[in-house]
C-alpha cells in the first residue's frame, strides 16, 4: 500500500482496493493504521491519502545503520573521482534492482541516478552483475517477458542474456555499452560476504563521450579493485 501511495498520490479506496485485490473495509482499516503510525496522510481532496515525510525516517535509519552502505561510503567517494564517472551500490530487492547508494561524478555531464532508483536488470552492468549469481533455471523469474528494448543494442533474446550472464559469472565482472541509453555505458563488478556470495554490485557509469571515462581495461580494474576492497571491509565487519 506504501509502495502504491509513493508512485501516485493522492488514492483513494476504491483504487487502492482494486489494485490491490483486496476488500474496502480491509483498506479502509490499514489506511487508518497508517495514518496513526504518521506514514501516510488524509489529501485535501477528501477521501484520498497520500504518503507523509515520516517514510523518509525510515530511509534514513537504513541508509545511517546498513553496514555494506557505510563501508560503501568512502569506496564510492574514491571511486567516482578516479573513473570520472558516477559510481552506484545496487542490492536486489524482491526481485527488483536498487540503487542503495551512489557517488556523483566529479564532471559537470554525468548520468542521472538516485538512491532508491530502479535499473532495468537486463539491460545494465549493475543488473547483469546480480542476475549472475542467480542459478539460471531461475533468471526467468527475475526478468520481464518480453525482455524491454531500451536501445538497438539491448539484449532482448532470453538465450542470448543467459550466456551473457553465464559469462559475467564466470569473468567477475560485467560491461554496458548504450544497452539502456545511447552514448553511456557501464562497468559492474560483485561485492562479496564472507562466505564468497555475491551480495551486491558496485559499478562506475557516465558518458561515452565528453568525460575521460571509457568503458576499457583501466577502469575495469577500478571497479574490480574497490568492489574487492568493499568485500573485504564486508567480510571483516
């Protein structure tokens, strides 16, 4: 219901109940809920409630109190001013990547991104690099039928990714080249836990042109060294 309010608010009951499959009289007594907990708020427009500025707390607490976004701190800093490029942490969240923390590029031309922000998994070295570690009798679940064209170089064939990302497995690592938007690309590399899982995807991206930064074998060991330095302070906390 969070989640439906923070894509388009103000909803109304009725909306929220068909969308949701459920029964007014059940939405009616968790909208109450949630307005007595402070998430979410009566509109002027009677009937309708929207989400209120307490859901930004719980943001916060994750972002001050998550060891891998912590450590990931520094990491990212130093990243994004040696790639020239801005530098992401991405997790999989049912199923879905997010962005849980990123370093703006130190050049005035950059992506835009946000913390919070999704990334189509198919079609950028942040997805691939998470989709990797996923057995592959199991991608399909991950991935929207039909795949999404993005650009003329996105992977739309099913066997096609597959032996994508069986290579990105094997490799370590995952390139991007306009897959999700023309003139920018992407290079991925996993973040490890102790046990050696692959946990998240750390990542530079920018502008193929207008910036120093290149999708080449230079950055490449960017990438691979932080996210390698990440798993360590990972592994030790």
């Amino acid at each position: 219901m969070l989640e439906l309010l923070a894509a388009h608010s103000p909803r109304g009951v009725t909306e929220i109940a068909t969308e949701l499959g459920l029964e007014k009289s059940s939405v009616s007594r968790l909208l109450k809920a949630l307005s007595e907990l402070g998430y979410a708020v009566q509109s002027a427009q009677r009937g309708q409630y929207q989400v209120s500025p307490r859901i930004l707390a719980l943001a916060q607490h994750y972002l001050e109190d998550d060891r891998l976004v912590k450590g990931a701190q520094p990491i990212l800093h130093e990243l994004a001013h040696a790639a020239r490029a801005t530098a992401h942490l991405a997790v999989l969240v049912s199923g879905d990547l997010v962005i849980v923390a990123k370093e703006p590029s130190p050049e005035p031309i950059q992506v835009a991104t946000r913390v919070g922000g999704r990334t189509p998994l198919h079609a950028s070295a942040l997805g691939k690099v998470l989709l990797a570690n996923v057995p592959a009798k199991e991608r399909a679940a991950f991935l929207p039928s039909p795949l999404a064209r993005y650009t003329d170089k996105t992977i739309t064939d099913p066997r096609k990714l597959q032996k994508a990302l069986d290579q990105v497995r094997e490799q370590g690592y995952a390139f991007e080249l306009e897959e999700e938007h023309p003139g920018v690309g992407c290079i991925g590399a996993p973040v490890r836990d102790a046990a050696g899982r692959w946990i998240a995807a750390l990542s530079i991206a920018g502008p193929l042109h207008g910036t120093p930064f290149r999708v080449d074998e230079a950055h490449l060991k960017l990438v691979v060294n932080q996210a390698a330095e990440l798993s360590r302070r990972v592994a030790y906390a």
